[in-house]
C-alpha cells in the first residue's frame, strides 16, 4: 500500500436496533444490528493518507492528492468516484454508527454535521440511516484502543486496559513556547503525588516537521504517565481543558500552564482540599471579582487573607490557570463547551470563560488557603504570554468578556449580584 497516496476504506452502516434512550455500554455491545452490506449508503468511505502526499481533506472523506493515486481495500488502484463503486467490507470496514438512540441522535441534531454545512441535523437523517436489517453475529466487540500522537505517529496506549485514569493533569502548548513546555511536564512528573494522565494537548498542524523538541517526543515515548494528543482546531488556551473532558468526563482534571515550574506539592494539596471540598472548583491562585471595576483591580488572594478564615468559598472568587486549577467530573455548564460559544464571547479568556461555566452549574471556587500562588516562571517571553494579549492596546479584555457572558447569561450577572 505504501506507493498510494491514500485508501478508501467502505463503511457499514448500524442503526438504532429500536433503542430510544441512551444506555451503558459502549457502542459496539449496544448496537449490533446494520444494515444490508450493498445498501447505497454504504458505499461511503473513509481515507487513511499519506501526509506528505496530501494537502487537503474533501469533506470528512476523500483526500486532495498531491501525487499518486488512491487504492480500495483490496490494494487496488481508484479509477471512479466512490459514489459509483459497490461497497467492499470483507478485507476491512468501517462500522459507523450514525444515530445511536433516539436521545443521541437529539443530541447530534443540536451539534450539527461534522462538515459544518449544517447548524442542525434533520429528522429525517434519522430515518435514512436508521438500518437494522441484519443481526450482528460476530463474537463480543474487541475493546478498541486509543491511539495517542506522539510527533505526528499514532502509538497504542499500552494501559488501555487498566482502570480508568481518576487524575488527569492537563495542558497545552504551541510552537513558539513548546521548548518551555517539556521543562513545565518534568516538574509534574517529579511531583510527590503524581496524575494518573498527564496529557499535553497540541494542533499538531501548527508544527512544522522535527518542531517538537526531541527530548519532548522521547519523554511521552518513555514515560507511561505522559502522552501527547492532537486536537485538530486551533482554540487557543482552551485547547488545555476542552478536549480533557471529552477524553476523560469522569476524571478529575487539573489544568496546568506550559511556562511553570510546579512545586512538587502542587497536586497534593489540591486533591487534599478536594477531599473536604468535593462540589467546588479548586485553585492555587484567584481572585476576588469586584463587579464594575477593571480586572486589574480585583483583589488578589494572598497568604494573609488564610489567617482568620481558611476556606473562601464564593461565586466571586476567580481561579486563575497558572498556578493549577482543579475540575471535578461535570462542574461546568455542559452547553457552554461549545466552540462556537466560547470563540465568540471570550476567545482569549479561558478563565472567565470556565469560572462562568462552573457558577451557572452550582460550583463555586475555593482557593487553596496558603496555595502555592507565586509557582517558579521558566522565563517565557512576555510578548508570548496570554496576560500581555489580554490588555494589548489599552483594552481589558477580561472585563469585556465578563460583560459579554452577563449579557448573553444574564443570570450570571444576577448570581454574582447576589453575593
């Protein structure tokens, strides 16, 4: 297969199997009923590529080749367009599961297609794919294995099989302050507690070939904690918590900066006050919001605001990312992860953004009482950090992101009000 630019691989298409409500389980042990091999439909497929032989995608499904041609799952060459070829699924085959449930699929109307070219799925996508015409007959589904990318590769992750990871430390970085990063996952991984993931997510795209630093790429290979994942759309400094609670939606999620390095009691203290305080987003560092006035003027928690009152439990309170932030599993508003949402009313603000979405879903912040606020900077250019693009040109970008999330959830406004 090496002398192709790509192979298209055919999909077989699974329906509801009469399924109305989501359930447990994956989806190869809920749905096990498809449709017939030769449907139509099935003559979709999904391109495995080459990189270096492609530009661009066509859609979610052919490749735009640079040379070369494109082979079937048969190792033969293309010479017509999907749409005119019978379907092949006995070398290898997609299993695509394009409704689920009736609930799923609800939600999936909400999300859209993938492709973007429509901002909500018809009803009638339901009843076109919804294809239960065989039984599956195959032996239990073999659990899949997630594939991490590690500079550009995809790598088995060997402990798949283990329990699922309870602590995940997670960040991100891009090209121009990837160098600092690997000294900021070092001090993580000497820590005195240590995550059971710590996952550095990436636009790989963003990296020219050979950018990831060697020591970097040599550190995910070597050390099973560490792991590196593409997250394909560039969202700024959100990338860091937004694709960690699509991967790990029960774990507890700490997000850390790439130009830090942490003390090594970091982690303990947060999961100590976690302990106590399970319904609330933990942070080494805040901030005492004062409604009306510019973001620079909100107070600060220092060491002496812990001598007469240890725990500051507020909706008021503003966690700030750098000194490492605590998520528990479903502290934020889950209609508020949306990309479209979050680029529009505070693209650069993550903070705010994520402190709005833990108040409208109950969970106030509490900040570590003597937390370690001031951890050691690893001397990142200032022009690089989020804090300088925040006020460029005189504008406080963080109180208009404030201003922008009240206005578009006025209860926000209300709720903090109140305190």
């Amino acid at each position: 297969m090496e002398q192709y630019a790509a192979v298209e691989i055919n999909w077989l298409i699974y329906g509801s199997s009469g399924q109305k409500e989501r359930a447990k389980g994956g989806v190869m042990e809920r749905f096990r009923r498809h449709s017939l091999p030769e449907h139509p439909l099935n003559r979709h497929v999904k391109s495995i590529v080459q990189p270096r032989r492609v530009f661009n995608m066509i859609g979610c499904h052919e490749a735009c080749r640079i040379s070369g041609l494109s082979a079937d799952s048969h190792g033969l060459p293309i010479m017509r367009h999907f749409r005119e070829r019978e379907p092949q699924q006995d070398v290898i085959r997609i299993n695509h599961y394009a409704v689920r449930s009736l609930e799923e699929f609800r939600e999936k109307q909400q999300r859209g297609r993938a492709s973007g070219t429509q901002t909500s799925v018809p009803m009638e996508y339901f009843t076109r794919y919804d294809l239960n015409d065989i039984e599956d007959e195959t032996a239990e589904p073999t659990k899949t294995k997630r594939l991490s990318l590690r500079n550009g590769c995809a790598y088995e992750n060997e402990n798949e099989n283990a329990e699922q990871p309870r602590i995940v430390v997670s960040m991100t970085s891009f090209p121009a302050a990837i160098t600092y990063a690997t000294q900021a996952i070092r001090s993580l991984l000497t820590g005195s507690v240590l995550p059971d993931r710590l996952v550095l997510y990436l636009t790989l795209s963003q990296f020219r070939e050979g950018e990831l630093p060697e020591e970097l790429v040599q550190l995910a290979e070597t050390n099973p904690r560490f792991e590196i994942r593409d997250y394909p759309r560039d969202i700024r400094s959100y990338r860091k918590l937004i694709p960690a609670l699509t991967d790990f939606p029960e774990a507890l999620i700490v997000t850390v900066d790439d130009d830090v390095h942490y003390h090594r009691h970091m982690l303990r203290d947060l999961l100590a006050l976690h302990e106590r305080h399970p319904h609330a987003v933990l942070a080494h560092r805040a901030k005492r919001i004062h409604w009306g006035r510019p973001y620079r003027q909100w107070t600060k928690y220092r060491w002496y605001h812990f001598l007469l009152q240890r725990i500051h439990r507020s909706y008021l309170n503003l966690q700030t990312g750098v000194g490492g932030v605590l998520y528990p599993p479903h502290s934020l508003r889950p209609d508020m992860m949306k990309e479209e949402l979050f680029t529009q009313l505070a693209p650069s603000t993550d903070d705010i953004w994520f402190w709005a979405a833990g108040v409208l879903n109950g969970y106030p912040v509490i900040p570590v009482p003597f937390g370690r606020n001031k951890p050691r900077g690893l001397h990142k250019p200032k022009q690089l950090s989020l804090k300088t693009t925040n006020f460029r040109g005189g504008t406080d970008r963080n109180l208009a992101a404030l201003q922008a999330i009240c206005k578009y959830y006025p209860e926000l406004e209300q709720k903090i009000r109140q305190k």
